[in-house]
C-alpha cells in the first residue's frame, strides 16, 4: 500500500466522521433522554403519549405499564415507551 491508496480512504473516513457527529450521536442522546424520562414518571404528572393524547398518571405499574387518567373516571393503561413527552407544571405567583 502506498500514500496515494491511503488518500483515496480519507474521504471515506471523512464522511463517517460527519455522520457520527451529527446524525448517530445526538439519536444516541435523544434516546437516552427519554428512557431517563420515562423511568422517572411518577403520580400526579402530566404527559402526552405518541398518540397525542394529554393526561395524567395515575399508577406506575411493574410490568411496563402506566395508567394514565385522561378524563373525570376515564383512566386508560399505556405502554411506558409510548410516553413522548412530560408537561412541565406551571408555577403560580
């Protein structure tokens, strides 16, 4: 092998070295914000599911599920996973 073999990789090397930091890193991050996320739901907070239906938890349940009160008596029981995101309270002055 010589230099000019090497130098036709570089570009190779170039282009995963972008993709790295740019696209498989930051999904790497995304993901493992949400399952700190998710493993931190407790009673009483508020969270939209990827359907994009707004509620409450009700009950963490063990075996990956939460119950989740979408209306006056009308509790329904979700996936953990499908929790896209947490409401954040509002603070009264």
């Amino acid at each position: 092998m010589n230099g000019s073999s090497f130098a036709q990789f570089i570009p190779l090397i170039l282009i995963f070295v972008i993709f790295y930091f740019f696209l498989i890193r930051p999904q790497q991050k995304r993901v493992k914000d949400h399952k700190a996320m998710v493993n931190s739901l407790k009673r009483g907070d508020e969270v939209i599911t990827s359907g994009g239906i707004i509620g409450t938890v009700e009950k963490v349940m063990e075996d990956d599920r939460i119950e989740v009160n979408v209306a006056d008596n009308v509790k329904v029981q979700v996936i953990r996973s499908t929790i896209t995101s947490l409401l954040q309270k509002e603070v009264k002055k």
